[in-house]
C-alpha cells in the first residue's frame, strides 16, 4: 500500500469495526519522498487505528522512508504485529529508547522487531542496556558490532540473552581468553549456544594462551563445533587439543592442516570408533602411519587389507587374520595406503568392551573395613555400582579396593584440600590405566579446580585430569596405591551434589528414632550402611543439592516429634567415618511421614532443599541391611546380590519334581502377600530359568525371596537340599536368625 492507500482502508476498518479481520502482512511503500509532518503524522494515526481494529500479523516498513520518532507511536500500540523496519529506523529508535529509559516502551520496541537486531550497529552503552531489559534473547550480527575487550567482559554475563548470527572469530578469540582468565566455565555453555554450537577461530593466529582457552572450552562443551580453518596452532599445543576432539561432532579445517597436525601427533587415547577410524583413512593419502593406540575399536577386518610398512612390522604382531608368519598380502613400503597402528602387543584381536559397563562389586569386611572386589575376563571401562568409580582396564583382571583415612598431613605442604574418599586401589591380576573418580561439585565453574591426589610412599602427587564430567574426574594411571578426589583451597565452591540418608532405630515399644544424614554425592552408602549396620535404612531418593558451611534444620509432617540439633552447618568431610545430622523421635506406632530439609538463609529466609514422603519399614524386612557374619572367611562375609539369587533359585528349582514345579505355579497366581502373577505370565514360561526371571523381576529381590520361603513351607520342602540354598539369603534379610535357622523349616 501507498500513503493514499492506507487512509482509504482506515476509513473502512472504523465503519466496519465490528467485523473480524485477520491480515498476514501490509507493506507500506513510499511514493513521495518528502512528506510534510502533519501528513506524516495523519498516517501514522490511520495506520495505528487499523491496526487496533484488525489484526495484522506482520507490517513491513523496510520501503518506506520516514524517520524513527515518527514510528513512536506504533511501538505503543498493545497488539500482537511484527514490525519489519530498515536498518536505519531500527538504529534510531533504539537510541531513543536508549535515551528515554522507559521500561515499557523498551520492551514494546524489542517484541515489535522480533528481538532481531542483527540488522542494525548499535553503541556499546545501548546494546548494553537492551541486553539488561530483554526478556528473550536477542539476535545480533557481531560482526556489524565490535566488541573490544572491556565490551567482551561486559558481554559474557549476558551471553545468555543473546543469539549471533554469523560468528567472528576475533570475538571468540577475546571471549575464550576473558572466560579462561576468569575460570568461568559456566559461562562457556552460554557463549557456544549464542552461535549455534559452534566455536569458530578461523584465520586466527592462535598463541600458547589462546590455545589454553579452547581446551578450557573444550573441557566444558558437548556436542560442540569447532571451526579452525586458516587457524595457525602452535606445534606443542596440537596434540593436546586433538586429546579433546571426541568432545566436537563437527570440525571445520583444511586438509593441509588436518595432515600437519596428524603428523605432529599422535591419536592414541581419543575415543576414536570404527568410523572414526575409516574416515581417517580416506583423508590420509600422503600418511604412511598414524598410531591409534587405546581407542575404542573394536573391528578388526577393516585392518587386514592395511596392516604395516615393513619398517614398522615392531609395531604390529606377527599374525592378524592370517596363519602364524604369513605377511604375504601385507602392502609393501611403497604403497602409500595409510596404516593405523592400534596395539603394540601380540593381542590385537582381543575382543574390548568399548562402553562403561555397570557391575555389581564383591563386598567382604574385613578389619572392620568394606572392601570390595571386581574381576573382569576383558578389557573396557568398567564402573562400580556401589562407589561410582570407573576402572579402564587393558584386559582381563582382578580390581580390590577400599575407603582409607586421608593423611592430612600431606595437605599441609600444598594447595588442596580432600574433596572425597580417599580409595586404597589394588589390582592382584592385570592391569589398569585409567581410573575415574566421582566427584560432587554442582558448579561449572568449580570443575577446574578438581584433580586427582596420588599417595605412594608417604609421597602426595597432584595429577591433573584428562577429562572433566558432570559426575566424574578421569585421570591417567601407571601404577596403584591411594587415589583421591581434591580441590584447591579456598576456591569459590558454594553447592555440591548432596544425599540425604535416613536410618530407622526402635528405641523400644513406644517410641523409635530416626538417623538423618546429610553427605556428599561421591560418599559410598554401603560404606554409610556398615558403619550403622544395628539400624535400618530407609529407601527413599536422596538426591539434593547443598550448600557449604550452609545452616539446614529438619521439619516434619508429624504432629509429635523432637529434633536434634535445631541447626546443623555441613561441611564436606573427608573422614571415612560420617556422624548423622540430625535425630528425629516420635512414636513407635507411626508407620509414615513427610521430612524437610530446610536451608536458613537469615532470620526470615527459609529455603527448602528437600521434600520427602517417608514410608518406614520394619527392622525384620531390611533388604539392605548388612549382615556380618562371624568368621574371617571373605566369601562368607559376601554381601549376596540380586544376580546371586537368581543363581541360587535356579539351582533350588532343580532340586524341585515336577508336579512340584506346578505347585510353583499355582502359588505364583495366587499369592496374596504380593501382587499374584496373571496366569498369561507364569503358563507361556516353559523352562524352570525363565520362570526365575520372571518371579525376580515381577516381586523384586526381598520379597521374592520372602515369598519362595512360603512356597517351600507349602509344598512343603524342609530338606537341607533346598534350606542351604534358601537360608544365606533369609538370614541376610533378617528374615530368619541363623542360631535358630533348623527350627523355622520344621
């Protein structure tokens, strides 16, 4: 539309006011170039009254000229339109709104332009103000803005109200650099999701100090981009960012460069997967050998046809997919096909775990201590159940470990501080080169002050980490003794990842007691589970976030009860030995309540940080409760696991006839102590293994074996054939006291 035409339809829309109109877009163009104030403002007064009147989805203005004061009063307009203005119009009325300081004018200016300021060169000091006011993030062009870098470090703490269209290498250069500096690694999250993932230094002449940067960013980045071409990177620095490249799923960088940097380094201990590993190939044409060494891959046939160049053949075994000896169909030394050397050892072709397997660890007591026990029959990651740790093995072997007392001595003569259990680490069989502790920081920004304490010889060496996690801090190892998460003292860690555990005690017939923990995420609760072996536990999920030197006090839903203390000041403590926060009585009659976990910020600030149903159980239905049985024998003093009783049931079942095993079925459908098994279920399970499954995994550990302990007295099944299986596991659960256990079955 023209300005003529635009006072024609606004005489339309107000005599047909009533009528509901919807208009996906006007356009407004100029037919004469200089129009007199009262015009300008007539129109403007018409194009705002059809815009209240109907609806009008988008008005396009980047045609028409007119100055952007005169544009005031459609900002003020309180209706749903997308305004579409030219570069010049949104500069000026950014400035204005930058200049009247009005806070609804300052939002009804950046929802009518879509928060899109890509367009327009703004001055620091407005830009500043529009990021400060914005309530959704604004796009911008950062090359059309230049950021120097006192803007850079007013920028980062703003990163988050911001999206870049394009990048600029020289603002990225300066953003790692400032993050870096600061050690803000909170902040990297922000500045990679303003630019679509991506971290772009191309044509960049990186130094020393800017290469520190990317790894810092690297460290704190998933799934990232990164952009390197025409970058120049220091030769000493190239191996250790490509350490870091399984963290980036795209990478932008030229051939030439790509080869320069394989040949100054090495790709061993990267996490490279078969994929990986033929893409390789297909780029290096002018590379003879690549070492690979301790990656992730697992398929051997890729490698038969590009095996070694004779000047290698050390590197490589004797054998691999042929008979002993028999290097015939080997390429000779004048093939340029690219070899990718991945073991220098005769078992190349031994099968590896290439993801984290979860295991249940071996538990025995001894000296008063837990020690746990894990065998593996091949190489991989593998990551306890009970402590969270995560033991990289390069075969099979045999992993005991235990919680020790930090010396904290050592402490003295250094900068750091416990951060954790401190582990005593043996490997009878095998060996381990990477081992992974948990840790509880719940700050970005307090990653990088975590490392690794190694105790040998009443030596403490500092070992700085190869990988940083959420949840985990991954280290290098040559050789074991005592490994242990620390920080350095005095750094600005304020939350951790915290637990909050619950102990049930019966005081006697009229009242109990319950033991309330507060810990650390990376504190073991077998460990926990030990040491108050005589009370309860009490499922419930304890996960919850802490504060240091944080003032907590415990409520609860009851209408009688008593706490002690009324106040409890965590600390992260780094004795193995953990005291409860708080004791809460009430009486012994009640069978469930409601718990908090209160944080006082001041006399008036109560904040809640955890909020709990609580379903008590009694003393003789613990399932994980620990039972030492006397003796020194360490199989003895196993806690038996849910795999052990499927083990332990099959075998039971064997010793079971047939219209036994019928019985069986019959009982499963209708066991009222538990939710009876559909008859669908228990008749299309023909073999006796499947039937074990399907009991486990429908009622669970304990209370399968609660029920097959009824199954037996129905059948009935007395014989020590069936009670020494059946007995380890009820006298585990307190379910039956093993001086009395030959009475229960007569």
């Amino acid at each position: 539309m023209n300005e003529y035409a635009i006072l024609k339809v606004s005489r339309i829309a107000t005599m047909r006011r009533q009528r509901s109109v919807t208009i996906e877009k006007i356009s407004l163009v100029s037919t004469k170039l200089n129009l007199s104030e009262r015009k300008l403002c007539k129109l403007m007064s018409s194009l705002a009254l059809i815009l209240r009147v109907w609806t009008v989805r988008c008005l396009d203005l980047t045609k028409f000229h007119i100055e952007g004061h005169n544009l005031i009063l459609l900002l003020c307009l309180d209706r749903p339109v997308s305004i579409r203005m030219s570069d010049e119009n949104v500069h000026q009325l950014a400035e204005i709104v930058y200049e009247t300081q009005d806070d609804l004018l300052t939002q009804s200016f950046l929802e009518k332009v879509g928060g899109d300021l890509s367009s327009a060169t703004l001055a620091w000091n407005v830009l500043l103000y529009l990021l400060q006011k914005t309530k959704s993030p604004l796009t911008l062009d950062p090359q059309k803005n230049i950021f120097g870098s006192l803007n850079v470090q007013g920028l980062l703490p703003l990163l988050h109200s911001i999206r870049f269209c394009g990048t600029d290498s020289q603002f990225v250069r300066n953003a790692l650099k400032e993050i870096y500096t600061s050690r803000a690694g909170h902040i990297v999250t922000n500045l990679v999701r303003s630019s679509d993932n991506w971290i772009d230094l191309s044509e960049q002449v990186l130094e020393s100090y800017d290469c520190a940067a990317l790894r810092f960013a690297l460290h704190y980045s998933d799934e990232v981009k990164l952009n390197l071409l025409g970058a120049t990177i220091p030769k000493e620095e190239a191996e250790r960012i490509l350490q870091l490249l399984h963290r980036v799923t795209e990478l932008s960088i030229a051939k030439s460069q790509l080869l320069q940097l394989i040949v100054l380094t090495r790709l061993s201990n990267n996490y490279i997967t078969d994929a990986g590993a033929q893409s390789l190939q297909t780029v290096l044409t002018r590379t003879q050998t690549v070492h690979i060494f301790n990656n992730r891959i697992s398929d051997m046939r890729f490698f038969m046809n590009n095996q070694c160049n004779p000047e290698l053949n050390h590197n490589w075994p004797s054998c691999v997919g042929t008979e002993k000896g028999d290097c015939s169909k080997f390429p000779s030394a004048n093939d340029f096909e690219p070899v990718l050397l991945m073991k220098a050892s005769t078992g190349i072709l031994n099968k590896r775990i290439t993801t984290v397997a979860i295991f249940d660890p071996e538990i025995s007591v001894h000296d008063d201590q837990v020690v746990y026990r894990f065998d593996c029959e091949i190489g991989g990651e593998f990551q306890c159940k009970a402590t969270e740790l995560v033991f990289g093995m390069k075969g099979r072997g045999c992993v005991e470990y235990r919680v020790i007392h930090w010396d904290m001595d050592c402490f003295s003569k250094n900068s750091y501080e416990p951060a954790g259990p401190l582990y005593d680490i043996k490997t009878p069989i095998g060996e381990m080169y990477q081992l992974r502790l948990p840790h509880c920081e719940a700050e970005a920004d307090a990653l990088g002050e975590i490392c690794v304490a190694h105790s040998h010889d009443g030596v403490m060496e500092i070992l700085t980490p190869v990988q940083m996690s959420s949840t985990h801090v991954t280290v290098r190892i040559n050789g074991l003794s005592t490994f242990g998460p620390v920080r350095k003292k005095g750094c600005m860690t304020r939350y951790i990842r915290g637990q909050v555990l619950l102990f049930l005690d019966r005081i006697s017939t009229v009242e109990q007691r319950l033991w309330v923990f507060l810990l650390a995420r990376n504190v073991s609760t077998t460990e926990i589970k030990k040491q108050h072996q005589e009370f309860t536990p009490i499922k419930t999920s304890s996960d919850c976030i802490l504060r240091q030197k944080g003032k907590y006090c415990l409520s609860s839903s009851l209408k009688r009860y008593k706490v002690q203390p009324k106040t409890y000041t965590f600390h992260v403590a780094s004795d193995p030995d953990h005291h409860s926060a708080f004791e809460l009585f009430f009486a012994s009659d009640v069978s469930e309540l409601r718990l908090k976990i209160l944080e006082k910020r001041s006399n008036t600030t109560v904040i809640t940080k955890w909020n709990r149903r609580v379903i008590l159980r009694c003393n003789d239905k613990c399932a994980d409760k620990i039972k030492i049985e006397d003796g020194s024998n360490g199989k003895e003093n196993a806690l038996l696991s849910e795999k052990n009783w499927r083990s332990s049931l099959c075998d039971l079942f064997d010793e079971l006839h047939e219209d036994e095993l019928g019985k069986i079925k019959s009982y499963m459908r209708n066991y009222t102590q538990l939710a009876p098994i559909p008859r669908g279920k228990v008749e299309k399970k023909k073999e006796r293994h499947e039937l074990v499954d399907l009991i486990v995994e429908t009622w669970g550990f304990l209370p399968s074996v609660q029920a097959i302990k009824d199954f037996m007295r129905k059948l009935p099944r007395n014989d020590h054939a069936v009670t020494s299986i059946l007995k380890p596991y009820l006298v585990q659960f307190g379910l039956i006291k093993e001086q009395i256990s030959a009475l229960i079955f007569q």
